[in-house]
C-alpha cells in the first residue's frame, strides 16, 4: 500500500480529561509519527499537537479517527498527493 507524507493537526479543548488518551493513541501509532510539536494557547484554554506522519491512507484515517471519536478533541489532516 502507497504511503504519503502529511500533516494532523489536533485541537484539544479539554486536556485534564483527554490528555492521557489522546498519549495512549500517538503511542499506538508511533510508527508512523515522523515529528511532533505540542503548543498551549493559554488565552483561548486550547492545546494544540501538529503532527508530521509518513503512512498509508488508512492507517492516518484510524489515527484520525480515534483521535476525533474524544469528546473535546478536533481534528484535520492533510496529505501529500505523491
């Protein structure tokens, strides 16, 4: 299967809750995770991860979607089309 090269962008709107969860799953796929940055945005209460990944469309759709399956959290990607 083709992998392609792309960005996640995640929006966490509740850490205290989700933190720990939102962990256990960049951990799951840590394979595919090239790159990581976190930033807080304390004056909107927002925390806010940007991933770099090199994988398969569906391995980057079910890291995509368990991450946007937690309540608080908002996700988007976007993929190299080579």
């Amino acid at each position: 299967m083709d992998k392609r090269v792309g960005t996640i962008t995640i929006i966490i709107t509740n850490r205290t809750s989700q933190a720990e969860n939102v962990n256990a799953i960049l951990s799951e796929f840590g394979d595919v995770i090239i790159g990581r940055m976190g930033i807080p945005y304390s004056p909107k209460n927002l925390h806010i991860i940007a991933l770099i990944v090199h994988a398969s469309t569906d391995d980057i759709g079910a890291l995509t979607g368990k991450l946007g399956a937690l309540k608080g959290i908002q996700v988007k990607s976007a993929l190299t089309k080579a």
